[in-house]
C-alpha cells in the first residue's frame, strides 16, 4: 500500500477507478466525486459533501460550489464570533490580506460567505441563516500531523522531514514578503498530498499551509 492516496483523500482508500472505495464513494483526484457527490447538506450556492475534521470552530466540510463547479472546504464562524462586531472586522480585516496570497504551498481563501438559505440536512449540521463561513480552496490529502503519526515509529524520516519543512518554509517566506504572518503554524495546519509527476520522481510530495492569519 503507498503511504499516500492518490487522491490523498481519505488514507488507505484507494482512488476512484482504481477500486471501489470503502465508503463505496468514488473521490477523484480534484474532490468531484466524479460527479457523483453524496451530498448531506445545502447552503446557498454549496453543497456540503463529507466531514473534513474537526477544530476549535468546529467541524470543517469538504464541499462543492455549484457555480464555479470546484471543490471547496467550509468552515463555519462560531454564531457567538459572527454575532461580535468587533470580532467579525478583525476577521474581515485578516480575511482581506491573506486572501490576496497566491502561492502553490498556501491554500487560497475564497469567500466570506454570509448564509442565506440551507435545507433541512445542512441545519441538522448547525448551519443557521446569518451564520458566517469561511470558504477556502479544498486541500486534499492528510495533515501533517496524522501522516506523521502513520509513520514507521511515528517518526518521518530526515528526507521527508526536510522536504516538508522546507516547502512550508517556502510559503511562510512568501507570506512574510507580503507582510502576512502565519499566527498559528502547526503539523494540523499543514496538508500533505502524493502528487504523480513523470521521470525519476514518481511521486513527490505536495504541501498545502492552512489557516494562513486566521489563528488567534
Ligand atoms: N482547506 C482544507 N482542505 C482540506 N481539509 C481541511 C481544510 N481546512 C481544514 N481541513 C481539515 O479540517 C480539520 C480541522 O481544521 P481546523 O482548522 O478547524 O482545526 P485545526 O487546525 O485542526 O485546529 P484548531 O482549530 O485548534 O486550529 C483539519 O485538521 C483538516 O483535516
Ligand atoms: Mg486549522
């Protein structure tokens, strides 16, 4: 078994079209489901296809904006946060400059996105009207921290260790050029994915930085 999913979605699964998957879901490569999403939930423009992860805001979901037919990841501001003016400017004012960030090792936010309508799924997953969510580009693989935990003693070896490290450190340094900090670097807030490249390289490793100024 490769250490990473091709589709880097769900560890020990393999990809659509290799192999039914255990959840008998077909994930592809840039989270479309193949068009076949099993979608639990809908708000505004997005269905909610599965349950990413969770943190201290809450559950975080993979999804699918139906207008621009990409997949996307949804956070949802805690109501007591989206009910604090104060608050939500600091978090309008740190979404404004960390989404002007454009680089291959920083997942992009999108949208600050203000809920309107949901159905009845999506508010059985505590999605309410005037809730607020953050709607981020959709990082598929594993963080960095549960792919540690999957290696051998639970210790990455020094190739991979500097690898990683030195691609965050890329987008840390590109941030910082920006004059972005990160504000809560950390192995949850890193995804890991295999990327397929061609010649000696079969598969080399990609790295995504999550929640770029967005910690506390
Ligand atoms: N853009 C994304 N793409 C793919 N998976 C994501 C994305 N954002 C978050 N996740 C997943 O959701 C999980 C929860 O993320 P979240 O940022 O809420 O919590 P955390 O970073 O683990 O902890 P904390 O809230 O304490 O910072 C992550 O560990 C990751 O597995
Ligand atoms: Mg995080």
């Amino acid at each position: 078994m490769d250490e990473f999913d091709m589709d880097g979605s769900i560890p020990g699964v393999k990809p659509a079209g290799a192999k039914k998957q255990q959840s008998g879901m077909d994930l592809d490569t840039d989270g479309s489901f193949n068009g076949k999403r099993p979608v639990i939930g809908i708000i505004d423009r997005y269905e909610i296809t599965r349950p990413l992860g969770k943190g201290a805001f809450g559950e975080v979901y993979q999804g699918w904006d139906t207008v621009s037919r990409l997949p996307i990841a949804i956070k949802m501001i805690p109501a007591e946060v989206g009910a604090d003016h104060e608050e939500m400017e600091e978090i309008r004012y740190n979404f404004g400059l960390t989404s002007k960030l454009y680089h291959p090792n920083i997942v992009s936010l999108l949208h600050l996105h203000p809920v309107d309508n949901t159905d009845q799924r999506a508010r059985e997953l505590g999605f309410k009207k005037s809730d607020f969510l953050i709607i981020m580009e959709y990082a598929p693989g594993e963080t960095l921290f549960a792919w540690r935990r999957r290696q051998p003693n639970r210790v990455l070896s020094l190739d991979k260790a500097l690898s990683c490290c030195a691609k965050i450190a890329e987008a840390i340094d590109y941030a910082h050029s920006q004059n972005i900090i990160h504000r809560d670097i950390k192995p949850k807030n890193v995804m890991v994915t295999r990327q397929s490249t061609t010649g000696n390289h079969p598969s080399e490793m990609s790295i995504k930085v999550l929640d770029f100024g967005l910690g506390g």
